[in-house]
C-alpha cells in the first residue's frame, strides 16, 4: 500500500491526514477552513492528493449512533464520489462514529494550555488522524503484512 489521504469532512472545516509511503502511519496534513454557502472544497482536496503521491483517498462516514445514513451523511458520499471522480482515484468510507470525541481526548492529552486545546482546527486533523490510522491498521491487517514484509526497512 502507498500514501493514503484521509478526509474529516465538515461544514466549517475539513480536516486532512496523509500516510507514509509504506501506508503505516497517519499523520496531520491541514485543515481547510469551509465557507458558508460555499461548494465543497474538492479541488483543494485534489490537489493535496496530486501533491503527497497518494494513491488511496479515505472519508470519515459521519453515520448516526445506530449506524445509518442521514442527510449529512448523502452530502459526504456526493463529495466523495466528486472527489474519485476528479483524481480518479479509489476513495472510500470510513466510520467516524465519534472519532471527534476522541480526537478531543487525544488534543487534551498533549498537555496544551486551554486556549491551544480548545482550537477547532486542532481536533478536526487530529480526527482526520484517527480515521487514517484506523484505515491503514484494518488494510494492514488484511493483507497480513507488516510494512517491514513489504520491502521496508530492515
């Protein structure tokens, strides 16, 4: 597996996390502040992608508490099936069942004074992290390779 992109996706603020080149460890990319009325930032997205390599494109899947579809959720499919379609590349869904919750742990952790912890942008990469990571620890783990197997470093 190459670099994968994840997506946190928002209506104010679109978190972003790309992977390694071994698709082993998620890192925070951006955030890309969203403005109201606006259309979704898909090229901003894109071109981020066309940057770092990657190969694969995650979304977070914002279902409900009983795992279903809302309209909220049909607007990230939209952008996602937008996004495959303007870097033809595979992009695919995530849960993200409160992965905000624990990417607000996770900020917190980090021992920040409050008015660090409390920015926004913080915890939407941070999420975008948390969805990257859990992405990458499930396909590692169906091809039952480590990236070491791969090739990597010895």
């Amino acid at each position: 597996m190459g670099r994968v992109l994840a997506v946190d996706f928002g209506e104010r603020r679109v978190g972003v996390a790309v992977s390694d080149p071994t698709g082993t460890i998620a890192t925070p990319l951006t955030v890309i502040t969203r403005r109201p009325g606006k259309r979704p930032p898909v090229q901003a997205i894109a071109d981020l992608a066309a940057e770092h390599d990657v190969e694969h494109i995650v979304i977070g899947l914002p279902l409900t508490l009983e795992g279903e579809d809302s309209q909220w959720t049909m607007q990230v499919r939209e952008f996602g099936a937008r996004l495959a379609q303007r870097t033809g590349r595979g992009v695919s869904f995530a849960d993200e069942r409160l992965t905000s919750v624990m990417a607000e742990r996770a900020v917190r952790s980090l021992g920040l004074k409050k008015q660090q912890r409390e920015q926004k942008s913080r915890i939407d990469a941070a999420a975008a992290v948390i969805i990257l990571q859990a992405f990458l620890d499930t396909m590692n783990k169906q091809t039952g390779q480590s990236p070491l197997e791969e090739g990597g470093a010895s």
